[in-house]
C-alpha cells in the first residue's frame, strides 16, 4: 500500500466519523501537521503515530504476505513460521 493509499483511507474514514483533522490530530496526540501530511500522502510515518491515528478510527493495521515477495525465506525461516 502506498502512502497515498493509507492517506485516503485516512481521510476517508475521518471524514466518514465526521472529525475536522484538528480533532484526530488532537485525540491521536499527533500533530496536524503530520495528519495533514499523512493524509495528502506526503510522509512516511513511523509505526507509533500511526498506529494512534488508526486506533481512534477504529481501524486496525497487519502485515500480510505479498504473493509478489522478491525475498524467499531460507529453510529455518520456513521451519520457524510454521511453528517448528
């Protein structure tokens, strides 16, 4: 996902809770700076803020498997995720 994709459905979901970004910002500890940002796709957040922003939308953040992965696990690494 792209920084523009996470911004608009930021954005989206916001606006859809009918929050000004003066308030998310307010209610995530997060600057409206960095909102305003985040959501026009112009930063790179860190997973900290971020994860406050989603968290007072009711979203949720995962790390999914991409079936396009350039890295192929070394045979430990098999072992070790599938609970060996």
């Amino acid at each position: 996902m792209t920084n523009q994709e996470i911004g608009a459905k930021i954005r989206a979901r916001r606006k859809l809770l009918e929050l000004s970004q003066f308030d998310l910002a307010e209610r995530a500890r997060a600057t409206l700076r960095g909102l305003t940002d985040l959501e026009n796709g112009k930063s790179n957040p860190t997973i900290n803020p971020l994860a406050k922003i989603v968290k007072v939308l009711g979203l949720e953040f995962r790390l999914e498997e991409s079936s396009s992965s350039c890295v192929k696990p070394t045979s430990n690494a098999r072992a070790f995720w599938q609970g060996a």
